[in-house]
C-alpha cells in the first residue's frame, strides 16, 4: 500500500509531514505517481500552490510498512 505525504522543513523548527489523507491510500507506486501528478498543483491552496513552485514543499508516494516490527 502506498500513500501520498507532503513534506517541508522549516530551519528552526525541523521537518512537518503529513499524510494527504484527501487522497487515500494507493496499491502501488505507479497510482500514487499518476494521483499525484493529477492533484498537485490543481488542487493546491494559493499558500500551498505558493510554497510548491518556490521548493518549499514536495509531494512525495511512501510505501506504507505493515504492522509487524522492524527487524534490528
């Protein structure tokens, strides 16, 4: 399962990612891919479409872990 997440980074204040969750989750990397391109910038905010064509913030697919435990 994959899902889309948006990602920025502030200098003082460090990372701030959260899941599109709009958009649901996906079977695999390629619908995510196709979600994204069709979504981003189309239904950004002005302050969100703003910060994407500057840098500041990406969009990104992330295959979602299962819940068994990390191996060490």
């Amino acid at each position: 399962m994959w899902a889309m997440l948006a990602v920025s980074i502030q200098m003082l204040s460090g990372p701030n990612v959260w899941v599109v969750t709009n958009e649901g989750t996906f079977e695999s990397a390629q619908a995510c891919e196709a979600a994204l391109s069709e979504a981003v910038p189309r239904t950004l905010s002005e302050d969100l479409r703003l910060a994407w064509e500057a840098g500041e913030l990406k969009y990104v697919c992330l295959k979602v872990r299962g819940t068994e435990p990390a191996p060490n």
